[in-house]
C-alpha cells in the first residue's frame, strides 16, 4: 500500500513538471487541424491554435487567407528578425507596408485610409500568447515500441525534444497502462526524464538516407517490460 501511494505521488510530480514545459507537436499533428472549426498554424517554430479567434470573427472576410493557411505553417509571412509580419515597400504608394502575397488579413490595416477600419482591438493576433499551445518539433522521427508482455510492436512518430515521459504519454493513446512498464533500450534501462539521444538512441536517418538504406529495417527498437499495474484506477 505504501508502495502504491510512493508511485502516486511520483506520478503527481510528473503531472506537475509536465504542465510547467510546453508541449511540442508533430507537423503532422498541425496539419489535423484544417478546418474552420479546428484551426491550428505553425509560425517561427511555435503552434497556435486560431479556433477561437475564427469564432469570434466568423463572416469576415480577412479571416479567409488564414483559413485557407489552417494545419500548415506559415512562418514565410513573418519576418525572422522582427518576429512581425514582413513588410514591403507598396509600388502604388511608396510607403511601408505589410507584406501579404496570399491577401490582407486580420488585423493588417489598410494601404489607405478608410472609414470602417478600427484598431481598437489591442494587439494583433500573431502577437497573442494566448493562441500558442505549444512548440512544433524541429525535428520528428519513428521508433518502435515492442509490448514484451503481449508481443504487440507499435511505431509511432514523436519529437526529437520530448523526453521519455512525454512520449509514453502518447503511447497512452495505444496502451492506456504504459505508465505500468519499465522502457529498455539494449537492455538498459531508460531515463525518462531524459530525451532519446540522451538515452543512447540515436537518430541516425541522416545516415541511412546517405547510405541509402532502408531506414525502416534499423528503426530503433524499445522494449516495454511490465512491472506493476499501478495505473488502473
């Protein structure tokens, strides 16, 4: 019972340090949401999640281009440097002005003056932490995880950056008591508040890809042994 209650608290601290770092998503799990409805972007290596802001503008029509942009990244309209949108010099105008290929949006003032333009709304959307939810991965690659238990090998997709404990938690998705496993690579124990290059396990696909070989048949392997079902509530 003690022992219980030991893991318990473990897994709150977890929890708890968990929430203080920001989570990091795929391109892939951007690229998800594409919808009105569900809108997520990518910029300058950040997510945002844009839902609510279409909601709270629905039927304008400089919401279009940002739609049109949903699950992808659009760190091409920023400047770099500045963190803002790029900007131009108008041929009509010769003034300075936001650069937008893709059409004015949201929030980007007119080249002239025009009566029904209102800038009371503070500050700009892409400068609103409140939209960020997390980092996107610089860097994304497969490994397989083999269940020792059932015999069940699972490949999934994760970030570079995570560690060990926020990849397990995605493989809750698959094995809703992954926490009840001790994680091995080579027969050594994994740390799992460490990353899979701390841990030893290399991502060598830049390797395979000059080599040309099949990167599928060297994908790292980690073998999940079950210890004790302390998850099941």
């Amino acid at each position: 019972e003690r022992e219980r209650e030991r893991q318990g608290t473990k897994e709150k601290e977890r929890k708890k340090e968990s929430m203080a770092r920001q989570r990091f998503y795929t391109p892939y799990e951007v690229s998800q949401h594409n919808e009105q409805k569900d809108i997520w972007v990518s910029y300058l290596g950040k997510v945002y999640d844009l839902t609510a802001l279409c909601a709270e503008n629905q039927g304008n029509v400089l919401m279009k281009p940002i739609i049109s942009a949903a699950g992808t990244d659009i760190s091409h309209w920023f400047d770099k440097k500045t963190m803002d949108i790029r900007k131009h010099v108008d041929e009509e105008t010769g003034c300075v002005f936001f650069f937008t290929p893709v059409g004015r949006f949201l929030h980007v003032p007119p080249k002239r003056p025009v009566s029904n333009w209102k800038n009371n709304f503070g500050a700009p959307w892409w400068r609103e932490d409140k939209y960020c939810i997390g980092r996107l991965s610089n860097k994304t690659r497969d490994i397989r995880l083999i269940n020792t238990l059932t015999s069940q090998e699972h490949t999934i997709e994760v970030c570079s950056e995570e560690i060990m404990e926020e990849i397990r938690t995605r493989y809750l998705a698959i094995n809703a008591h992954a926490g009840s496993y001790t994680w091995k690579f080579c027969g050594k124990e994994l740390d799992m508040k460490k990353t899979l290059e701390e841990n030893g396990v290399i991502d060598e696909d830049e390797d395979f890809y000059k080599l040309s070989m099949d990167e599928e048949l060297w994908r790292p392997a980690i073998h999940l042994y079950f210890s004790d079902d302390l998850t099941e509530g």
